[in-house]
C-alpha cells in the first residue's frame, strides 16, 4: 500500500494526527525513541524535515530509526531540494502556494524531481499554505503571509491547489507559532474543497488540536 492510500484510509476513518520531527534537532535515535511514544498516544505518520540544518546523512538515519523504533509511515517535509534519502518511505512534493519567489513555487521541486524518480521515493502532491505569523518557514520561503482574517483568500488559495490536482492542500501557521490556523479559516476551507486538508504549527494543547 501506498503512504498516500495508508493517509486517505485512515482519513476516510476520522481526523488523523501526524507528528513532524526535525533530523537536526536530535540524534537518530532519539527519534525513534520519540517516534515510538508517539504511536503509542496514536499518531498516524511521521513527517521529517525542517527549514534549516537538514542532510542526507541525517535524513536518512532519522527516517530508519523512527521505522525502526515505531513502525510508522515516514514523509518528508522538505524545506528544500538538496537533502534527499531513499529512506524515506515518500515525499510531500509541494508547492508554497504564496510565495514570492518561483524557486519555491516550482524552480525546487524542478530540480529535486529526477532524484526523486531516480530514488524511487513516493511523491505526494501538495499545496502548501503559509498563514501568518508564518515563522521561520515564512521567512525562508519569501511568504506573501495569508493574514488571519482572510479566510477569502485562504479558500481561494485551496481551491487552486485542488484544480491544479493536489492530493492534500495544507494552512501552517509555521513551527513554534503562539496560535495555530485560525478554526474559522479551518471550517471555511474544509467546506470549501474536496482534498483532504491539513493544518500544521501554534497547535501546542490537545485543546487547541
């Protein structure tokens, strides 16, 4: 089974939960220590990556561990095209939707798609969504920041990512945000489009999940 087919069944059950863990931040092991608590509280998958400081070297030990240790489907959250491992069992292959620079709406992932293919890594397509306060993703991307209040804009910008034929569309309020994606924008995106939505970072309590 493919990770994309392993997500929308899991979605087709009720709202999964998918934890991402940054190979820069720990050893491998430590990951696959944090990994196995992790499904034991019921996550889904794990996601791998980070805006800076990621490797080959520490992608690919982190992506064996957290198998390893915990048996969980792993996904590559890429902060850009020049870390890349056949450890992992797939990729979100996405594009930030409203940045202002074309390296990171199309120009990466040009560059990154023959390792890719040649790799033989699964590629899920994805639109990625950075609303503020966007964080260091925001920074880094060269984020147009989608504004709280502009739920508008948001569904639009989920609607093209569903056109364009995107398997999941993505709202970050970017790693370490003091609030997450606003729920209004949540409700009004999720109506809105058919592709399952994820909604990532400020989510800090079970409360706010």
């Amino acid at each position: 089974m493919t990770v994309k087919q392993y997500l929308l069944d899991k979605i087709s059950e009720g709202t999964l939960h998918m934890a991402l863990l940054d190979p820069d931040k720990q050893p491998p092991e430590v990951a696959g220590e944090i990994a196995r608590k992790m499904k034991e509280a019921g996550t889904d998958a794990v996601m791998i990556g980070g805006s800076t400081g990621v490797t080959s070297e520490n992608l690919g030990k982190t992506a064996k561990a957290i198998k390893e240790y915990s048996g969980l489907p792993t996904i590559y959250f890429p902060g850009g095209p020049d870390a890349m491992s056949a450890e992992v069992d797939s990729i979100f292959f996405m594009s930030l939707m409203n940045s202002s620079d074309l390296k990171w709406v199309m120009g990466a992932q040009v560059y990154a798609a023959p390792y890719i293919k040649k790799l033989g890594i699964e590629a899920i397509p994805m639109g990625y969504i950075v609303i503020e306060p966007g964080m260091k993703v925001g920074e880094v991307g060269k984020a147009n920041l989608i504004k709280r209040d502009e739920i508008d804009k948001a569904v639009a910008y989920a609607l093209a990512c569903e056109m364009y034929g995107m398997s999941f569309a993505y709202l970050e309020a970017g790693s370490g945000a003091d609030r997450p994606v606003p729920p209004e924008m949540i409700t009004a995106v999720k109506n809105a489009i058919s592709i399952p939505l994820i909604v990532g970072g400020g989510i800090r309590t079970p409360e706010a999940a």
